[in-house]
C-alpha cells in the first residue's frame, strides 16, 4: 500500500482466557488457551487484509509489564496511574538489584512468524516507563545510576533481539509521555523520558533507527484515559526529537483533530513518518470505510503523503482483564482501517 497502515498492538483476549487468567487456572490450561488465541488472532488479523499484523498480545500480562513476569526483587508498591473514571493501575516497585528483564518481547515475535507468512510488528516497552520502578528513596547497595545502566542496556537488548528476530517494526509504546506533563506541568519529566528514551535509540544505525517507532495516546485502559485533558501542542515538539522514523500517534478521539495536525505538521522533520489514529479504540461504534478515508483526506492537507501513514489510536487491550471491547469490534475496526486506507490511496493517487 502507497499509504502503510499498521496496528499498534493488543487485540481483546477471549472470555475464556481472560477466565484462566484471572483465576490462575494451571500452567497447562493457560498454554493451550495462550496458543489457540494467538492461532486465531493471526488468523482474524490476516482476515480483515492486513498487509502488518500483530500477535495481539494475547500472552502478554500488560503492555508494560511484560518484561518483569518471574522477577522476584519486586513490590507492588510502586506508582499508581489514574484513570478518569475511576480506577487505576499500579506499577510494581523494584527492591534490590541487579535489574535485568524476566522476559523479552523477542519470544511473542517469534512464537506469531511461526504462523503466519505476513510481516510482523511488535511492541515493546520504553525505558522511561520501566525507570518508574526505582524507589525514589533508593536501594542501598544498588545506586540509581547503576539501575539506570542496567535499564539502558536491557532495553537496547529487547529491541535489539526483535530486530534479529526479523521485525517488521519494534514499536516502542510510551503512554507514559502525555502523562508526564499532567505530573509535571513544566516539562521537565518529559525533557528527561524523552533523552532517557533518545539514550536507547542512539545506539541504533540510522536505517535501523527507520524500523524503530514510538507510540503515544492519552491511555487507553476499560474505555478511559489517563491524559486526554493535556494538550498535543505541549507534547509534540518534544516527542519529535526521538531518533526514530516512525511515529503512531493517537488522533480519531481528538476533540480538534486540525489543531494537532497543525502541530504535526510544523514539527514532523524529515525522514519521519507520522501514522495517525484513524481509528477511536474507546468508542464501540464501528467506523465507516468512508469515515476513515475523510479522515485520511483531512490529514493529507497537512501531512506529506512519503510521510503519511495510519494506525489506530492504541492498543484495543493493553491489559490482559480489559474487556471492554470485543474482539468483533476489534476486528471490525481494523478492516474498517484497511479499507478505507485503501479507499484514500485512490483518491489521493488518482
């Protein structure tokens, strides 16, 4: 496709899965039910005409935590994220060093190409989030540079391993970005994720950096947000300076949609690709093909078409319990994604 149309990652889990997880059923049942899912995730992927597709995160216990199952230096007493309606998620709080990943994204990468002949993407988990771990009163023996080492090198090693797996894209996720300027108004949490981030990413070729991308949206967690209320103009001159070519930016649910473009427009720099949301994961009402081409349209007015892409606004279940979405709807959005993506091409191309 003259326009790359990519998912961004998680897929809803079936009922029963969600079942055995939650209940902690055995070890056996939850492989079989971890298998079948990502068999029929690849399955329904390639169904809605996908040229990229994803596992679906169907074995993953979240988006951001995944590299911490099995860890044992960890409470779970670490920060807590709120939600606008309510509820919240809690990150675990690191206890002794060293730190090195329990688990490595390279392994969901691998156990989908087993399947499936199309290109596939996988997400990871950005180094910024994972820094949140860290006591701010500290670990005796285990200094915070010394953490903060041994971060950098895991994360590198994460991407670096999907990269040799064959990834189409690692894409890294980095909700927490929009969330850091509600905590800090003045920027300067933001201005430290962002150089923490460029620190993994600099050890990356250029044309390895053009595999590498960054996703970013207000949550998306049981329907609600964490940061919708912070605006896109005090966020993206800063997420631009990443040293990555790929940026999947949240867009369908923006009140302002024109506004952001704006934005995108004035600081998207060359060799940057910008994959807007043209997709809202939040409402269950199913996009129109047509829809999501007037949608194309308004973002080619500002957006160059070499530097054009579309995606949805996030994962459609970033943690393993979220069932708000269905998997139908899931599916339905993302065809409606390919087709009017497709049906955009036309008319921009013509």
């Amino acid at each position: 496709m003259r326009i790359p149309t990519e998912p961004i990652g998680s897929i809803p889990r079936s009922p029963e899965l969600v079942t055995a997880i939650t209940t902690q059923a055995s070890a056996d049942t939850l492989q079989q039910l971890y298998a079948d899912a990502i068999t029929e995730t690849l399955k329904e992927f390639e169904e809605t005409g996908s040229p990229v597709i994803t596992d679906g995160e169907q074995t993953k216990s979240s988006f951001a935590t995944y590299p911490l199952e099995g860890l044992t230096n960890l409470t779970s007493e670490g920060m807590k994220i709120n939600f606008e309606d309510g509820h919240s998620r809690q990150l675990p709080l690191l206890t002794g060093g060293p730190f090195r990943y329990g688990n490595y994204a390279q392994k969901y990468l691998a156990a989908a190409q087993k399947q499936t002949s199309l290109p596939v993407k996988q997400a990871i988990i950005s180094a910024s989030a994972l820094s949140l771990i860290y006591p701010a009163d500290g670990i005796e023996g285990y200094p915070q540079a010394e953490f903060m080492a041994d971060l950098l090198n895991e994360c590198e090693k994460d991407i670096r391993l999907c990269l040799e797996q064959g990834a189409y894209k690692v894409q890294m996720d980095f909700t927490e970005g929009r969330l850091s300027l509600k905590l800090d108004p003045s920027g300067g949490v933001l201005k430290h994720f962002i150089s923490l981030n460029n620190q993994v990413f600099d050890r990356f070729t250029k044309e390895e950096q053009q595999k590498l991308g960054v996703h970013v949206c207000p949550g998306g967690d049981h329907d609600s947000t964490h940061s919708a209320d912070i605006d896109y103009a005090d966020f993206l001159p800063d997420l631009f300076e990443l040293n990555v070519g790929n940026f999947y930016l949240q867009l369908a649910s923006e009140p302002d949609r024109v506004k952001v473009l704006k934005v995108i427009k004035q600081y998207l720099k060359p060799g940057q690709k910008a994959f807007i949301g043209v997709i809202d994961v939040l409402n269950p009402t199913i996009e129109t093909a047509e829809e999501v081409k007037d949608r194309i349209l308004e973002a080619a007015a500002y957006i160059s078409l070499d530097q054009l892409g579309t995606t949805d606004d996030c994962g459609f279940s970033p943690f393993c319990d979220d069932t708000s979405t269905t998997r139908e709807t899931a599916f339905a959005k993302i065809a409606a994604r390919i087709e009017g993506t497709r049906l955009a091409e036309e008319e921009l191309f013509a």
